[in-house]
C-alpha cells in the first residue's frame, strides 16, 4: 500500500457517525473512469454468468476476486480500506466478497409487505450469547450504478440498529426503515450487525453493486478462500487479507510476519492495539 491512502484514514466524524447508525456513506470512493471500468467487468460477468440467475431475476456471484485484476486491486482500496483498519484494526482478513446485479422487477410485480431484514453471518447471530452481539466483521459496497432516488433495488437499512438482536416490527417494515441513496462510486460501509435489506427494483435501471467483507482473522470465512489459489499475489498485506499464515496457530497468536499490516501501521506512525 502506498502512503497517501492515510489521507482516507477514519475521522473522529466518521468514528461517531458510524458507532451510532452503523452504517458510512463514503462518497467518491470510485472516480468516473473506475466506475466504467468496473461496470463494464459486471455487465461481462452478468453475460458469462446468466445461468445462475435467481428466481427473482438477481444474480449473486460470490467468491469472484480471482476473476479479473481490478477485483484485486479493490481488497485494499485507498478510499475504503483505511476505514475498515479503523474499524476492526490490523488483525483482519477477506471472509467474504459477491457482486449484485438487480434487474428491474416485471412491471405489475406486487411489492413484499416486509422487505428482508437481516443481519449478516448466519448462525453467529443464534449462537453468539451477548447482546448486542460482537461486531465481529464489517462489509464495504461499491455502488456502481445510480441509486440517488429510492425504488431502484437501494440497499436499505434501519440506522442504529446494530446495537439491537431484534428488530422491532412484525409484518411490517420498521418505521425508520432508510434506503440508502447514493450517486455511482459511492461506497458503504457497515457494521454486519447493522439490520439491512435489499429492496425491490421497480426502476428501468439495472442495479449493480460489489461487496467486500472483512473480519477478524480467527473468524472462519464465508468465501472458498485459499491462499494458494492466489500464486501471483506478492504483496505482503494482501497476502494477510487472503488467508496467509504461517500455520493454524497463527490466526489467533499471529507472529510478526502474519501481520504485515500491523508492521505497515507502525512505520507509518498508526496507533496501534495490542
């Protein structure tokens, strides 16, 4: 990683406006000419992969980063990367990564009288015993298309919520329900606790978005992820993100050399947490 990505490190602003709504809009993450680029890569994967298309006509590729170069290039992205250290600092990996695209839904398509809350990690969340719960991972997502108005398949979300197991509401939405609005190249980043929900597109616009998630090393990740599925991956910090390791031991007891990014911090004068 090149130094000028500390001029993006998390702010006191963003710190507190994140530990209260659970979620950042960062926008400008990706400039136009990203935004091209990328959009271009999905429409590609969305033709290749038209065969796996869900009932409700999304497509949800996961596991996607060995692809193509760029979806590498976006694991520690300047923009974004420097909030998530400042999240869950340096002890972290890549657990998970898919990429959305949301067609309009048929014109005539009743809405969903309840849109699909969840929070993310599965059984974490009915074995874990605290409540709330332990943050455990946050997710970013690159909107690559425009979602500045709501109906066109937005990210929704119920601010504050990460700080809630339930959701209060029954067969409705909750009342402060918020769909995210953003303009193309605008990131989110969010706690997975944060209770969210995709919507529908009711749109003429085709809806395409990327996520990556990163958790702390010792969480088992979600992605088919190996290191050795990676051999042209020479950066050290990559390297973590992807799984590296000296052996088992080291996901919970790292020696110095499974964290390059902590190493990273410290010559760059970062406070870090032991």
């Amino acid at each position: 990683m090149h130094s000028s990505c500390l001029i993006h490190a998390l702010s006191d602003e963003e710190r507190r406006t994140f530990e209260r709504d659970g979620y950042l809009l960062i926008p400008n993450a990706l400039s136009v000419d990203e935004v091209t680029r990328l959009t271009a890569l999905v429409d590609r994967l969305g033709a290749e992969r038209a065969d796996e298309v869900e009932p409700n006509g999304r497509l949800h590729l996961r596991d996607f980063l060995r692809w193509d170069p760029v979806f590498m290039d976006l694991l520690d992205w300047p923009t974004t990367f420097p909030k998530v250290w400042g999240i869950l600092g340096w002890h972290i990996q890549l657990y998970l990564s898919h990429v959305d695209i949301t067609p309009p839904v048929p014109k005539g398509t009743p809405r969903p009288g309840r849109l699909g809350w969840h929070q993310d990690s599965g059984r974490v969340n009915r074995e874990m015993e605290t409540d709330p719960r332990p943050r455990l991972s946050v997710k970013v997502g690159y909107f690559l298309t425009d979602v500045s108005v709501p109906g066109r398949g937005n990210f929704c979300v119920v601010p504050g919520s990460h700080l809630s197991n339930r959701l209060d509401s029954d067969d409705r939405d909750p009342a402060n329900a918020t769909p995210v609005c953003a303009e193309p190249g605008t990131a989110v980043l969010f706690d997975r606790r944060l209770w969210h929900s995709p919507s529908p597109n009711t749109s003429d616009v085709t809806r395409k978005a990327v996520f990556y998630g990163y958790s702390y090393r010792w969480l088992r990740p979600r992605d088919n992820l190996r290191i050795e599925d990676y051999p042209d991956c020479r950066d050290p910090i990559r390297r973590q993100l992807l799984g590296a390791s000296g052996d088992g031991h080291g996901y919970s007891s790292p020696q110095p050399e499974d964290v390059p990014l902590r190493q990273w911090l410290v010559e760059h004068g970062r406070d870090v947490c032991d």
